[in-house]
C-alpha cells in the first residue's frame, strides 16, 4: 500500500522523461542525420542527376566523351563521400534507416554494371535511363526514413520539401530524356509514355509540397514558379506531351532548364538550412522540459521515499508476522489435520482450529481474522468429509457382511442340490447358478475392499499357487477361455492367500473381458530372486503408453476411494490389496499385442518348503468349496461346464482337502438302456455347452 504512490509518481516521472527525452533525442538524431547522411545523399543525387543527363547523350550517339567521364568521377567521389558519411552517422542511423541503406548500397554496388551495358551498346536510350532513376529512387526512399521527427510540425515542413525535392527529381528525368532526344531530334512512343508520366507527378509534387510548407518556406517556391525560365518549361513541357516531338529550339530549352534546375537547387538547399536551424531550437527547448520535468520529478520521488522508509519498516514486520502464520496454517496444521483424519484418529474442531493471533493495524489484523475463519471451515469440511467416508465404508461393509452371509448359505444349499441330482440338465444349470454365486461373493469381497476392512476368509497354514490361481480363475465368468499353465510347487501365506485369489482374479476377469471371445488367456507363474510372479496374458488390442503409465501409477500409488469414480474400481481393489500386502503389479504391452498383467508376491508372504510339507501333513485349512471343486472339476480337466458329473478335491492339494466323505456305496452294475441314456445326456450337455461358447460374443466393460 505505501509502495503504490510510490511506483505510480516514478512510473509518472519516468513516463515524461522518457516522453521528453524522446522527443529531444528524435531532434538531435535528425539533425545529425541531415549533417552526415542527408548532405553527402543531396550532393549524391545531384551528380546522379548530372550523369544521368551525359548517358542520355551517349545513349544516342553511341559516342563516349571526357565529360562523360568526368562526371562519372564526380560521381564516384560523391558515393565513397556517402558511405564515409553513414559510417560516421553511427547509431543515429538507427533501425528504421537500416533497411532503406542496404537497399541504397545494393543499387550503388550495381552502377558499374549500368555504365558498362551503356558504354557497350546493350541499353536503349529509355532503359539506361530508368536504371539511373532507380538509383535516384533509392536515394529518395532513403529521404523518406531520415523524416522522423516526433516535433509535427516540424514532420509536416521536411515532408512537404521532400515533395518539392521529388518534385525536381522529375524536372531532371524530362530533362534527360529530352537531351537525347534533341540529338537525333524525335522521341520514341514509350518515351513520349515517359515523359508524360514524369510531367503528372512534377505537378502533383509541386500542389502537395506547396500546399503543406509554411509561408516562410513556400514563398521562394512560389516566387520560381512566376519567372520567365519556370513558364518556358511549362510551356514546352506541355507542346512534347501534346505532339510527342522535342521542342523545336534546343537552345531555349537549354537555356530554360539551366536557370530553372539552378534557383531550385538553392532553394532546396536554403530551406533544408533552415528546417535544420528549427530543428535544432527544438531540441534545445525539448532539453530545457527535460531538466525541469526531471527535476520536479526527482524532488517529488525523493519525498515519497522519505515518507514510505518511515512506515515501510512497521508494516514489514507485521506481514512478516502474518505471513508465518499463514504460512505454518497452509503447510504444517491443515496437512497434519488431514493425515490425522485420514488415519481414523478424532479431531476436535475447535481445538485445532485456534485463533491466529498477530499484532498490527487494523488491516494486518482483519486478514487474521479471515484466515481463522477460513481455517475453521477448512477443519469443519475435513472433519465431515472424513466422518462421511467412515459412514459410507461402513455401509459398505455391512452390506458386503450381510451380503457375504446370504452367499454361503446360498452356496451350501447349491451344494446339497448337487449331490442330490445326476440329470445332466439340471446338474449344468446348477453349476452355472453356482458360479454366478462365486462371483457375487467376490463381488461383496470388493465392496469390504473399497470400505478399507479386510475379507473376512483367511487361512493358518500355506496355500499352494497353485490352488490360488484355480481359485481364481473359477470366480471368471468366462472361466473355460483360460489356459494355467503349470507351476512350480510354492506357497503363500495363508492371512494374504484370499487377497491374492481375489487379485488375481479381476485380472483375469479384465483380461476375458478386453479380449476376443474365440482366444485364450494364458496364466503362469514362477519363482523368481524377489517373490513369486503370476503373469495374466490376453489377446486384445491392448491400450496406449500413456494409459498403461496412467494405470500403473494408481496400481503403485493407489490414491483414496473416489465415489464418484466407478470406471476403475476392479484396478482400485487389485490396487488395495496389493498395497495390504506389499504385492506389486505391472500392466505392459504383449508382445501379441493384447495385456499382459505381471502378478510379484514378495518374500515376505511366499512359504517355504519345509512350511508347505508340514501345512500338508495335518492342515485343514482350504479354500472355498465352490472355488475349489469348480478350480478341479473344471478349469484343471480342460471340459466344458455342461459336464454331467464331478468329482470333490479329486486333485487337491493334501492341505486345502476337506476331511474325505465316506466312500461311495458300490453302485449296481447299469443296464445297457442306462448306459446309453448316460452317454446320451453327457454328449449333449457338451454340444450345448460348446454351442454356447461359440456363439458368446464380446462381453461388455465389466467392473474392471
């Protein structure tokens, strides 16, 4: 607040300066530029002029005479005198004139050539001429950019004699060509263009420059143009227009064109003096609003940092007061608020959101007061956030709880149906029932998952990988597409093998979704120096590198549970329990061009040997009964689901095994009608389940 005034009266005084100093700079620029560039560039194209004139003569008579020459020298010294010229004019040159003096040089370069195709005989008498006034164009563009004055009127009056010195410009180029006309006494139908051209811009420059200089600069021009020499060229001027024929007495037109080139070369050269002479008043004016705007303005800065030095100390020290305060509020109390609230611990809101006590005007304290304010209801969301997703997560977990037990009952009630029927039809339908129950299960499992609480199914002993993947891949809908290859004999600790069942089963679910029906899914796993790894390979198209970047980032880091993000939630849960357990799972491009999921158990939750042979010994412990007889029955024998029959723990690890059901009363030897009824039934519960298959087309985005 104090530095304001302050800035805005040197932004003030630095704004006239610079306007002042501008101006003055602009005037003392222009004056050197007429001193070193303007002088030698007028002298240039006056010799320009006079050689122009003396090639119009040899154009015509094909003759090459010492004044030529010699004028051709005056020429030369003119152009090392310019360039000498622009060389000493330095940065007064300054941007603007840049280009208009390479351009100048470039023409200049190319003089030597104009006069050799003229003393060779390669230029008509119209083209050598045009050649010379491209030069003179150069020359007077170059006129155009050294008028830069910020002083307007002054602008105005360099403007209107650049239009008179243009003005002569075309009395020349008439002249010339009327030289050489006068030699072989006609003119050429484009020369008579020309010339007629030449006499409309000499009278249009002649009104525009007129009509802008002041009464002290336009009177010599005025006074020209009544005298006799001004009217006999005016006169002749317009009797070649009207015949296209060189004045009949060269002598009067000689004698007319002397006079008249000669009052207006010192009238050019009279008023340029002048114009300078303005100019340099200017500038001295322009000096003297410098030093007084400069030095009020210095006085009035000076005063200004006196009174801000008095009260800039005081108010520093308060908003360095606020300033830690805001600052210990942003990155040490609201971050902890929040990670304690993330850990499940109780905030009290009016503890933590305590009163930020600073001393100072009332300014200083009104801020204070507002980011305790703002701190207060930072504190008061977070709070309320925190005890929202605590509610939700409970819900969640009561009815994934609920859920959970509806499910075993109902899988156990499965269970006694099957064991009761042997119809092929029935026994399929049943199976099929009892899968969809497998995958409800595994579906309220994700929901405790996403509430933060843990499944409730875990084991004492180890679990071979083994029995974890076929587990796995019976809790799959479209389990029958997937091909486990065999693996080494390992196992995982049994309080992590229900999560890593679960893992691996929405990668396998994800990898039977975004594949084509009609392919396989391969699973293998082996032991490797940091774990055990499972790879889930698919034949899809596959996803993008920044979509695999994107996903392996919330698999490493998973970040915290976004209702509103439902899209992801089967690679949230893989994320969770990966992170429960220190698993870590990569997604990457196949080299067939689909998925491949790469599964890494640590050390830490992989058995050893001795602690499976002894968990095989006595253990009871063993996955769900629905997971593994449909792991054994089916995923392991390579048949289809519409088997009539199966048979419980048939390949069972010894540690997951029930205790083993008494054996089977000796079945009556069957009739030849019952044995071909049965086969009946089985080959046509295997086409119907191969019909089915086939005609599966590709399953839509599931929850993955």
């Amino acid at each position: 607040m104090l530095l304001l005034p302050l800035l805005s009266l040197s932004a003030l005084w630095g704004f006239v300066l610079n306007l002042t100093m501008g101006d003055a700079q602009s005037l003392l620029r222009a004056n050197t530029l007429y001193r070193t560039i303007g002088v030698t560039s007028t002298d240039l194209g006056l010799q320009l002029q006079a050689e122009r004139v003396r090639s119009a003569e040899a154009l015509t008579t094909r003759e090459l005479t010492e004044v030529l020459g010699a004028q051709r020298a005056r020429t030369d010294r003119a152009v090392t005198e310019f360039r000498q010229a622009v060389t000493d004019a330095g940065v007064s040159a300054g941007d603007n004139v840049d280009l208009p003096l390479r351009d100048l040089n470039s023409a200049l370069d190319r003089l030597g050539s104009i006069r050799g195709d003229i003393d060779n005989g390669l230029s008509s008498r119209l083209d050598g001429l045009n050649e010379y006034n491209h030069l003179l164009d150069a020359i007077f563009q170059l006129y155009d950019h050294l008028v830069s004055v910020s002083d307007l009127q002054i602008f105005q009056q360099a403007s209107s004699l650049q239009a008179m010195g243009m003005a002569r410009e075309y009395i020349a180029r008439e002249h010339a060509l009327i030289i050489g006309a006068l030699t072989d006494r006609r003119l050429t139908e484009p020369e008579t263009a020309a010339f007629t051209e030449y006499a409309a811009s000499r009278k249009f420059l002649h009104s525009r420059g007129l009509a802008g200089l002041d009464v002290s600069l336009r009177g010599p021009y005025e006074r020209v143009f009544a005298t006799e020499p001004f009217l006999s060229f005016a006169t002749m001027e317009s009797r070649v227009i009207k015949t296209g024929a060189p004045p009949p007495d060269a002598e009067s037109w000689h004698d007319a064109m002397d006079k008249l080139t000669s009052r207006l070369d010192d009238i050019g050269v009279a008023s340029s003096d002048t114009l300078a002479a303005r100019t340099s008043d200017a500038a001295t004016s322009t000096v003297v609003e410098i030093s007084v705007a400069g030095g009020v303005g210095l006085i009035a800065v000076l005063a200004s940092i006196i009174i801000s030095v008095r009260f800039g100390r005081r108010l520093a020290g308060e908003l360095a007061g606020l300033r830690g305060a805001a600052v210990e509020l942003s990155q040490e109390r609201l971050p902890d608020i929040v990670a304690r609230l993330r850990r499940g611990e109780d905030i009290d809101v009016r503890k933590e959101a305590r009163t930020i006590k600073v001393s100072g005007s009332a300014e200083i304290t009104d801020v204070a007061r507002a980011f305790g304010s703002v701190q207060r209801t930072a504190v008061r969301a977070a709070v309320g956030q925190a005890a929202l997703r605590r509610g939700v997560g409970q819900v969640f977990v009561n009815l994934a709880r609920r859920k959970q037990g509806l499910l075993h009952r109902q899988l156990a009630l499965l269970d006694a149906m099957q064991r009761r029927t042997h119809d092929p039809d029935k026994l399929e339908e049943l199976f099929r029932l009892d899968h969809l129950t497998t995958r409800m299960r595994r579906h309220a499992e994700s929901l405790v998952v996403l509430s933060g609480a843990a499944p409730a199914r875990s084991w004492r002993k180890p679990v071979p990988v083994i029995d974890i993947v076929r587990a796995a891949v019976a809790e799959v809908e479209d389990y029958t597409r997937v091909a486990v290859e065999p693996m080494p004999v390992t196992a995982i600790d049994g309080t992590a093998a229900a999560d890593l069942t679960h893992l691996v089963a929405e990668l396998v679910e994800n990898a039977t979704i975004y594949s084509p029906p009609d392919t396989t899914v391969q699973v293998r796993g082996d032991l490797v120096s940091n774990g055990y790894a499972i790879e889930v390979e698919d034949r899809g198209l596959g996803l993008m590198p920044d979509e695999y970047a994107v996903f392996n980032a919330l698999l490493s880091n998973p970040p915290e549970f976004d209702l509103a993000d439902s899209d992801r939630l089967g690679l949230f849960v893989v994320a969770k329990l990966a992170e429960r357990h220190g698993i870590r799972v990569l997604l990457r491009r196949s080299p067939f061009g689909g998925t491949t999921a790469i599964v890494l158990a640590p050390r830490s939750i992989v058995a050893e040997q001795s602690a499976l042979e002894a968990a095989g010994g006595d253990g009871k412990a063993a996955l769900p009964s629905r997971t593994r007889k449909k792991a054994l029955a089916v995923v392991t024998s390579g048949t289809h689901a519409g088997l009539p029959r199966r048979v419980r723990q048939a390949n069972l690890a010894p540690q997951l095994k029930e205790e083993s059901p008494p054996e089977p009363e000796q079945q009556a030897k069957r009739s030849p009608d019952e044995v071909r009824d049965l086969f009946s039934a089985f080959q046509r519960g295997a086409q119907r389940a191969r019909e089915e298959a086939s005609e599966e087309g590709p399953m839509s985005k599931g929850d993955a």
